[in-house]
C-alpha cells in the first residue's frame, strides 16, 4: 500500500468519476466500495468511498456532499509517453470540462494542456514521460504565495524516504518574485510531487475537496504526523487536519477501511458513532467499538 494517496471530495459522484478514470488508464481498477451506516451524514446504504488504482497508483473518492469544492491548487499531472497518448488522455478529460491552459506547444513541453474535468479535478496533460505515472502537484497562490519551496522542504522532513530532486527559482522575470519557485520536483516516502508558485490573481486556493490520505500502522504513527501536520495548522475532524500551508491530510490507520466495510452493519455502526466524535483518530476506542458484543 501507498504511504500517500489523493482522495477527492465529491457530493455524489464518486463511483461515476472513479469508473471513469479507470475507464482510460492501463492498470487500473476499483478496489473497494465501503458504504454509509445508518445515521450518517448522506442516505444509509449509499456510497460513502471508493478506494481505486491507476497505473497501479492508489486513489480515493468520497461522497460527502456539496461542502467541499476541488480546486486546481492541487492538479495531477498525467505525464505521457506519445503525442497520440496526450491527444487521447485530453479528449477525455476536456469533454465536459473546462481548459485552463490550451493544449499546445510551450516552453517547458513541445505538447502540454491544463484542464479541469467535468468532475471539477484539475488535470496536466504532458509529453514528458516518467516513472511514475501520475504526479500530484501544489500551486501556492493568493497567501500562500511564495511558501512552495518552504513546503517542500518541509514535508521531506516529516515523511521518510524523502528527497528534493530540483527547485528552479524565478529571477528577472516580469510576472513573479525573484526567489519564488517556477518549479519543484521532490519525494516523500518514495513518491513523486512538485510544486510551483503563482502571482496571478487566482479565485481559489487549497481546500479539503482535495486530501491526501496518511496510511499508518501504529497509533504512535498516527500521533507522530497529526503533531507534525497540526503545528501551525488546525485540527478537524475525523482524522483530518489542514498544514500551515492550508493543506488537508487525512491521518488513517491502515485496517480502518476494513472496519467501517464489515458485513455486519452494526459493527459498521458503532465504529462511525465512535469515529464522529474524534479529531485524532484513536484506533484503540474504535477496536473497541467494532469489538463490542
């Protein structure tokens, strides 16, 4: 299992948009449906998440309803093997959506598009093939301006397996800051991410329609990144938290799908009335909840 996984926020549609991204990557598939209990915040019995794969990549949609909006502070960048593999890839996703960069030929890629799809995910649609497929990116705009290279180089202290490949700083140009970041490229627990900064006027910024899930194995685990995610940020519910950069993380325990996924819908039950009433998650009350005889 990733350490790390995008999970998108959606009000209703999160088996639709997943089945559809599924429908145009090789190596992809729907994992898992976990659905409400009663007495939660959307009808019992419907979907409540869908865990999925692409390029062998993990992903994760909820139906929370229409409080969270997916912004393209936080995009993904497909990269491509072929201009035909980039035509194909952006006739999907632009149908229905809305182009935010025209897909064409530009400086740091003879055929790139920026596109925000139907579901309201941001997408960037390159010729520059990689390793890993799909590679998140973070736009910092608005406050959050000129905060990208601080980013970086703190989430590669807090996660393992971490490393910054490059940072290009803007000098002389007309429409950003001198020693902000054009772009970065980075890892933390062997997965790829970059990050760019932004002076145009943007109508958005970072917000929970757009998560990255934590998967941890231990309690300590999860007490070690809600304290380092928390610092300078500010807790939620659930298991979510937003960073000092205005970034939201789920913190899970690995085996927490499993228990609001059981067959039996009480078992179900008791570990959601438990959960709702958690910032931190604390895996040891919600066992005892799913144990309860």
């Amino acid at each position: 299992m990733q350490k790390t996984a995008p999970c998108f926020w959606f009000d209703t549609q999160s088996v639709e948009a997943s089945e559809f991204y599924v429908s145009m990557f090789e190596n992809s598939k729907i994992e898992c449906i976990a659905y409400y209990p009663e007495g939660g915040q959307m009808p019992t019995g419907s979907v409540l998440s869908v865990r999925f794969t692409l390029c062998n990549q993990e992903f994760n949609a909820i139906n929370g309803g229409p409080i969270f909006e997916i912004t393209p502070a936080i995009s993904l960048t497909i990269h491509c093997d072929s201009a035909q593999e980039v035509d194909t890839i952006w006739e999907e996703l632009s149908e229905g959506g809305t182009v935010l960069m025209e897909l064409g030929e530009y400086p740091f890629c003879e055929k790139f598009g920026w596109v925000r799809d139907k579901f309201g995910v941001s997408w960037q649609v390159g010729l520059f093939p990689n390793e890993q497929k799909i590679v998140p990116c973070f736009m910092f705009v608005g406050q959050q301006h000129g905060r990208a290279e601080e980013a970086v180089k703190y989430y590669c202290q807090v996660f393992e397996n971490s490393k910054v490949e490059s940072i290009e700083l803007y000098h002389g140009s007309d429409i950003e800051p001198d020693g902000t970041v054009v772009q970065a490229k980075f890892e933390f627990s062997n997965q790829k991410f970059t990050a760019m900064d932004s002076a145009w006027e943007h109508k958005f910024t970072f917000t929970e329609g757009l998560s990255f899930y934590i998967y941890c194995n231990t309690q300590a685990e999860i007490d070690y990144f809600w304290e380092k995610l928390t610092d300078g940020g500010e807790e939620s519910q659930c298991g979510w938290l937003k960073d000092k950069f205005g970034v939201s993380w789920q913190i899970v325990n690995e085996d927490f799908e499993k228990l609001i996924s059981n067959e039996n819908p009480k078992k179900a039950q008791r570990v959601m009335d438990e959960l709702f009433k958690m910032k931190k998650i604390d895996m040891q009350k919600l066992l005892e909840a799913y144990n309860q005889e």
